[in-house]
C-alpha cells in the first residue's frame, strides 16, 4: 500500500497524512481509486505546510487544508475530513497521546495552538530534557500540559474526569522509567561535576608551580 493508505481489515480504505503535530483523516471508503484521490489531496496539504509563509502551527495547517481543498476543487464534506492533535510526552507516558477526533476546522486549529507549545521535545531523552529544563521546570511544564490537554479533550466531548484518571494511570505506569532517566541525569551531573573538579585541581596545582618558579626566580 501507497504511505498514507490504509487497508482496513474488511477490505475497506483510508487516506491519512501526519503534519507535524496533526493528523488528518479521510472518510473510510471501499473504492481504491477514491482513497487515491484523498490520499492525493491530503499530500497537497502537506506540501502546502512544508513550504507555507506562516509560523504559527494553527494558521500554517489552516492555510495548507483550505489551499489544498481550493487546488482540488473539493470540500472538507466530500472528503469526510477528521482531524487530531498527536503530541509525543514519553517521559511522563508511555505511549503518543491524542485529541479526540473532530470534524470542525476550527476547533482543531484552536486544540493545535493550545498544544503547540508543549511539542517539539520528539526523539529527546529523558535526561537530555531534564538537563535543558531542570525537574522542577519539567514538573511545572507537565502540569500545565495536562491541564490544556485535559481541556482540549473535555471540548472534543470526552469525559474530562475519564481523561485524568487515564494520564494519572499512564504516568503511575511509566514512574519506572522516570526514575531510571532522573538516575542516569544524576550520573550524568555528577562525572560532569568530577571532570571540571578535577580540572581546576589541575589548574591550581599549575598556579603553584608557577608561584613558586617566580619566588626562586626572585631568591636568585
């Protein structure tokens, strides 16, 4: 199958396309032919946001949808469109957390802005983000997620208690490797702190040669 073309099990297809933090759905169809051709508009949509003038996710995602949908000749109802926020937090969880999906355009872009500012951590380590933010800053960082995030999916119609016992059982689940990351960030520090110790020892063991080369100097 083409990348961005799902084969369901009874036989049925999807056209789907990550940007960035976003993902866009398709209406499930049976024809292979009609998911092509939402599988070809969706890549206009990502092409469109790669090369987009805007910054801000929510306007470039904005502009690449309706610029593509212009392009096409087509409508956000023809395709079935359906869009989510996927946001990556695997020092906290587990696993990749997602909005709920939703079908207005702007109900998505205003989700992206909301969590737009806690992405862009992907592929870092545990303790190379500990060592950037500190855990204090990581621990303040991660509250003011769920908050936004527990607020996006109670707007999306999920059940805003439901969401918050989940990440709290998430990150009960995922405390293991939290302590194994802070632990390494410990290690890390420390040689890191022993390496500069010993260099300044090294730095005042040379000063003393030096003062003492200068007081034979001056006995002579």
């Amino acid at each position: 199958a083409a990348r961005g073309l799902i084969t369901m099990g009874d036989g049925r297809y999807q056209a789907s396309v990550g940007i960035g933090s976003a993902r866009i759905d398709a209406r499930i169809v049976r024809e292979l032919s009609v998911a092509v051709d939402h599988l070809m508009v969706l890549t206009s949509m990502k092409r469109r946001a790669a090369e987009s003038e805007f910054d801000e996710p929510g306007a470039r995602l904005r502009d690449a949808v309706l610029g593509a949908l212009e392009e096409h000749g087509v409508t956000m109802e023809a395709l079935g469109l359906s869009f989510k926020v996927q946001i990556s937090k695997r020092y906290w969880v587990a696993t990749l957390l997602h909005t709920p999906m939703v079908r207005d355009l702007d109900e998505f872009v205003k989700a992206l802005r909301l969590l737009a500012p806690y992405q862009g951590d992907v592929g870092r380590k545990g303790r190379d983000l500990i060592a950037r933010l500190g855990p204090e800053a990581m621990d303040d960082e991660w509250r003011s997620f769920k908050a936004r995030y527990v607020d996006v999916c109670a707007e999306g119609g999920q059940s805003r208690g439901h969401v918050a016992e989940r990440l709290r059982q998430m990150e009960e689940t995922n405390r293991k490797h939290r302590a194994l990351q802070l632990e390494r960030w410990n290690q890390q520090r420390m040689a890191v702190e022993e390496q500069l110790q010993r260099y300044w020892c090294r730095q005042e063991r040379r000063q003393e040669r030096r003062c003492r080369k200068a007081m034979e100097m001056e006995d002579r």
